[in-house]
C-alpha cells in the first residue's frame, strides 16, 4: 500500500485516506497545553516519536515496510507540503499544478506533465491550501475563496476553492529557485545569443527603458532579473510588484509589495499606490515586476521625467499586443486622453522592446528585441534588432532554428553615448548569430 510509483492509483489514494485518519487521530491525542514548553526540535521529536506509536498499533493494520513511509509523510502534513512535499524537493520542478484530489501536474524543464501523486479527497486538499495559506497570514474560506500569496521560502501559491472551484480546490505553486538563472546559463541554453545578451547589458547601463513581453511562464521575471545585475550599484532602486519574485543584488534597493484588501474589503494597497509613493523616494531607476492596470500611467511618467533606465513586463502575445495593451491601461487610469496622445507618450518613455517565448517544446526563447522608434500618424514604429525563427522539431524533441541580427542600427545610440556607453557596431551586423558555449557580459 505504500504510495509510490509500483502501486496503483487506488492503492496510493487508499494509503493518502488511511495518512489523513492516523493525521486526525495524532491532533486528537495531542496534548496543547504542554506544546507550548517545548522547543521547536523537541516538539518535532514527540510528534515523530507519536506518529510511529500510531502507526504501530495493531488496529491501524499497516505493514512494517510502510511505516517509516507513512511517518515521514504524517510530518509532512503537520510541516511540510503534505503528498507534494517531493515535489518541492525537486529541482527539476519549477510548477506544481493540483486540480484536484487525484490530479497533480508538475512543469519539469519547461514541459508539463501528470504525476501519480493522490490527495485522499478533496478535504484533504482543502486543509493542505489552508495550512499553506495561514502561513502568509492570509486566510482562504467560503468568504473568501481565492487567494495569491508568497509563501516563506519565496514561492509564489495561488489557491481557488469552492464554490469558485467547480471540480474541487485547485491550487498552483510557482516555485523559488535560490540560484537565480543567469544571462551565461540563458545563452548556454540556447534562450539568447552573445550578441543579444552583450547589446541588452549595454542598453541597461546606458539607462534606457525596456519593456518585456511574452505568455504565462515565459520567462520574463528570469529576464528582469538578469537585467537588473547591469544597473550601477550607485543607483538607487525600487521594485513594485504584486508578489515579490525579484532578486536585485544591490544595496539600495527598496521592495515594495502589494497588499490586497481584508475580509472586509478594507486596507488595499494596489500597485498604482506603490508608484506614486515610489516617486518620492528619491529612486534612480523603478522596476515594476508586471504592469496590470492605471499604475502604468505613473511608469510611463517616471520614464518620460527623469528615471531613465526603468523597467516592467507586460503579459502579450507579441511586441505590437505588448504597446496595445499599455494603451488600454492608460485608458484604465481614468485620464480621458486621445490614443494618438498615449501612443506618443508610451513612444517617448519606452526604447527597448524585448519578447520572450515559450515554445511549444516547453524551452524559452527570446524571439525578438526592438527598438520603438517613434509614433507617425498614430501608428507605432518598431525596428527588430534581432529575431528568432523557428524552422521545426529535431528528433530530440527539441526546436531548431537560429537568432538573427537584422542589421539594423538603433536610433538610440547617440543616447547612450551621452551615457559614457559605446555598443560597437559589429554587434549589429546582419547575419546569423552562434548560441551555446561559455558567455562573460561586457565590463
């Protein structure tokens, strides 16, 4: 009966009921009085050394073979992430995906794919996200059904239950990774060529703002990250996000987190509340992990007056979805301006376009880096300074294709100049641009 990948789906759903009973059992035995005298470790020992008692009794019926299986994962409800503690182990996992009691998905190298993992019902589940969710001080209930939280080890939870739920509790963790991926491990992997990630390092030092586009799981947060290790470490930074992902490696650096409304609908702190706060704090530069709404009014103003170098992502399926979308956002500030006014604000405030794709293959690519060059007659204008085209599946499951440089030579460059900053030329040469192998980023 124990629950692994030799048993089938019913034996490992029956051993998940028969964990959740002895579980049950173990808070009824459990004296609350005396806890409280005792150390964290030593709490954990009589919990341990209580789940073996129970799991030895001759009534619980469990074979000696599983006991120690069963013990480890009876500490994992009470600590851990209960049946998908392994999986929060893993450091192939980046998402793990429950829609259900007896469906868990996990993303392993940018491909989905099911696991033989059971919750022994969907109340199972239920007590899991709410355990999990308490720990962020947040709490999810009937009133209260859906919750995005940060958990403490910097994953990112987001839990819907009934009745918004219509097939039982779902809930998506997107995982931390300590190590932050780099733009060498980016190139080696093939998201990027040198070239790209050269001129992109120049562009960030040289101050210009850059927007990044691209679909759910993408990458972009990866990107901003790696971006952001190019900023001077004399500049004065501020992050706003909605759950904090970014991991800046400068000293003054200010994080700034949104937070909803209570169960009272009461003390919301949006984004927009964070940017315009954010401008008097006297920042060199503002990141906004992902721009959702009216606050991209405040980014576009920050970048238009003197906070060059700033940055944010915006969820679009292409570089001209990406400016349509900050239109429509502006619109959502509640500033009744024409578009051909908010297509030539966006045009001056932002100089970098970079989209990131994730492939039907599940890899990564940078598919396109741009320059917005103006706004004529009410169109934007957009030059691609490299592309990436896709030509197929190779027989390993894995895209082929090739990074261009189109050979055109961005308008911006006498900007960076007057920055100190040279981007040489060959950088720009049309031709077909090398992946894989060592990267060193410019000095």
């Amino acid at each position: 009966m124990i629950a692994n990948t030799t048993h089938s789906a019913e034996e490992r759903q029956d051993f998940q009921r028969l964990k959740t009973r002895l579980h049950r059992r173990m808070v009824d035995a459990i004296d609350l009085s005396k806890a409280g005298d005792l150390s964290e470790d030593e709490l954990r020992q009589q919990l341990r050394a209580l789940a073996g008692h129970i799991c030895s009794l001759e009534e619980v019926k469990l074979p000696a073979s599983d006991r120690d299986t069963m013990i480890s994962e009876i500490m994992d409800e009470i600590y851990g992430f209960g049946p998908i503690e392994a999986l929060m182990n893993d450091p192939e996992v980046s998402d793990v995906l429950v829609n259900g009691a007896d469906s868990v998905f996990v993303e392993r190298n940018g491909v989905l794919e099911k696991t033989d993992i059971r919750f022994a019902d969907d109340r199972h589940l239920t007590q899991l996200i709410q355990r999990l969710v308490g720990r962020t001080g947040r709490r999810i209930d009937e009133v209260s059904p859906m919750v995005d939280a940060r958990l403490p080890d910097g994953s990112r939870l987001n839990a819907v239950i009934p009745p918004l739920a219509l097939r039982g509790p779902t809930l998506s963790i997107r995982r931390f990774t300590r190590r932050a991926l780099l733009f060498e491990d980016m190139v080696a992997m093939g998201t990027l060529a040198n070239e790209m990630a050269d001129f992109l390092a120049l562009a960030v030092r040289g101050r210009l703002n850059v927007l990044l586009s691209g679909g759910t799981g993408a990458g972009k947060t990866t990107m901003l990250n790696n971006l952001s290790r190019f900023i001077p470490a004399s500049e004065r930074i501020v992050t706003i996000e909605q759950t904090a992902e970014l991991q800046l490696q400068q000293s003054d650096v200010v994080s700034l987190e949104m937070r909803p409304s209570n169960v009272e609908g009461r003390g919301e702190i949006n984004q927009r509340d964070l940017l315009k706060n954010s401008l008097r704090m006297r920042p060199d530069r503002i990141i906004v992990g992902e721009a959702r709404g009216g606050e991209v009014l405040e980014l576009l103003q920050a970048m238009n007056t003197g906070h060059d170098g700033s940055m944010s992502t915006v969820h679009a399926n292409d570089t001209a979805d990406a400016l349509n979308r900050l239109e429509l956002m502006i619109a959502l500030a509640g500033v009744d301006l024409p578009p051909t006014i908010s297509r030539q604000y966006i045009a001056s405030a932002i100089q970098v376009l970079i989209h990131i794709t994730r492939l039907s293959t599940g890899e990564r690519k940078v598919t396109r880096i741009s320059e917005l060059c103006g706004c004529r007659d009410g169109v934007f204008t957009i030059e691609d300074l490299y592309v990436y085209r896709m030509t197929g599946v190779g027989s390993n499951g894995k895209a082929e294709g090739h990074f261009y440089a189109t050979g055109y030579e961005p308008l911006f460059l006498s900007r960076l100049a007057n920055q100190a900053v040279t981007i040489p030329q060959e950088l720009f040469a049309p031709r077909e641009l090398q992946t894989g192998g060592e990267y060193s980023p410019p000095l």
